[in-house]
C-alpha cells in the first residue's frame, strides 16, 4: 500500500544521505596564488582524476561519486564547445557553468529519489588575482562564490578552519601549497619518520595536483607532477620544520628570561647590600 511522505521530509531525507555520503570522502582544496589558482587532494589513483581541464581558462574539481560526477564533467565540457562553438569564447565562463550545473543538480535533487553524492568546484583564472572566479555547487544545486579558497568534501569545516587562519592574499605558489598540505593534514605537515611507524604521512604519490596558470596564454590548466610536485612537498615539509625550531627556540629563551633575573633570582643565594655575595 503506497504511504504519503511530505515534500519536507523527503527534502530532508535526501539531502542527509547526500551529506553523510559525502563527510567519508577525504577533503579537497581549490586556493588562488600570485601564480594562479592551485587545486590538491589526496588521490592515489591515476586512472580516477578529480580535476579536470574544462575550458581554456576554466577547470572542474569534484569529490563524491566519480561515476556521478565524470557524467557532469562531460557535460560542463559539451556544454562549454557548444556555446563558444555557436556564440563566441569568450562567453564561455565559470559563472555560466556554474549556473548550468546547478540547474542539472538541483533538477535531480528535486525529481530523483537519490541526489548525486557529490560536491564540484568550477574555477577560472584570471589576468589578475582580483579577476579569478572560484564557485561551489552542492548536491541540491546551491552556488556559492568564493573568494580565496574553497574546500570539498569530508571534514570541509575543519579544514577550512585552518585554512583561513593561514591565508592571506597574494601568496606565492609554494606558500599555498604548504598551506594546503597543512589544512588537510589537520594543521601541520609531516615528512618522512615523522609519522607513525617511522612511514611518511604525505607523498607525491598521495596527492593530486593542478595548476590553473596564470602565465599562460591560451589553455591554463596544467598538473603539477613528478619533480616539480616532489620539489613543493619538500618545501613544504621543510618549512614547517624551520618554523617548529623556531618557536622551540622561542620558547625556550622565554623560559629562561622567565626564572628570574640572573644570579640574584635564585633560591638559596645570599646578597649584601653592596651587591656582593
């Protein structure tokens, strides 16, 4: 016998399942630089990608499904050629694409009995950093427009938290990929015999990484892999460690200035008036 559920129960029934689905995928980050805009996530895979080229200046970034969301990848791009195709490239945006994206999510969310398990970014770079387009679409087709940097995926909320704490405008490439790294690795990066069992916690192998470049004049998107992806890990490895020595050090030197001052602070040690012991 058929029984009634309200419009919104059902909503709220959906959009639970989408979120819950989506809060056990590892998170994602998509973060302007002075070079660009950055995207990192960890994927061991080579075969499943979560950011992909677009458009010329546009790329695509998702977490969730992947059969799901490569279906919306695939048509993002048809829907890109077929509009410069008939109008012009340049009518080709990130805000358009993102607006045809929420429109086919918010349609299923609202006539499927199960939403799309995934979260997207679309992103486009600009001439300059004031002219970079960063959107967010969820599951039920909401658009939100960054500005900075956007996270996907599992515990968003933290990882944001750290990022903007770090962030500032203007970074260079490497500051934003450190930064990045430490978001996602709750707040510090840790190099090899650091980690648990004396393994690495993050690899060149873990990541994946792409660059929408800025210094590019035709298509911008690029990955970032092998030599030049290990040469950022570094650096950000090791500038987390010279920043921790640095606070040690600090520390430390607060410490001693704390005890007292000098000889005369210490228990136990006569003074004359003079000064002398």
């Amino acid at each position: 016998m058929p029984f009634y559920v309200s419009p919104e129960q059902s909503m709220k029934d959906k959009a639970d399942y989408a979120r819950k689905a989506i809060s056990r995928i590892r998170s994602g980050v998509v973060i302007a630089c002075d070079a660009g805009i950055l995207f990192i996530a960890p994927n061991p895979s080579r075969a499943l990608r979560k950011f992909s080229e677009i458009y010329d200046r546009i790329a695509f970034a998702a977490v969730g499904r992947y059969n799901e969301f490569e279906v919306l990848r695939k048509a993002g791009v048809r829907y890109a050629d077929v509009t410069g195709f008939q109008y012009d490239r340049q009518d080709v945006t990130a805000r358009g694409l993102a607006n045809y994206y929420a429109q086919v999510l918010g349609t299923f969310f609202t006539d499927s009995p199960k939403p799309y398990e995934v979260e997207l970014v679309v992103a486009e770079v600009g001439k300059t950093a004031d002219d970079d387009q960063i959107y967010r679409i969820t599951f039920d087709g909401s658009v939100a427009d960054e500005r900075g940097f956007v996270v996907i995926g599992g515990q968003a909320d933290q990882v944001a938290a750290v990022l903007k704490e770090q962030y500032s405008d203007g970074m260079t490439l490497a500051g934003a990929f450190t930064v990045a790294i430490a978001a996602l690795g709750g707040g510090q990066v840790k190099g090899e015999g650091e980690a648990g069992g004396g393994r690495s916690e993050i690899t060149a192998a873990q990541l994946e990484v792409a660059l929408l470049d800025r210094g590019r004049a035709h298509r911008a998107f690029r990955r970032l892999t092998g030599t030049r992806l290990e040469s950022l890990l570094t650096e950000a490895i090791s500038g987390k460690k010279t920043e921790a020595i640095a606070e040690a050090s600090t520390g430390d030197e607060s410490g001693e200035n704390g005890d007292g001052a000098g000889e005369a602070g210490k228990p136990g040690t006569p003074e004359t008036p003079g000064g002398t012991k």
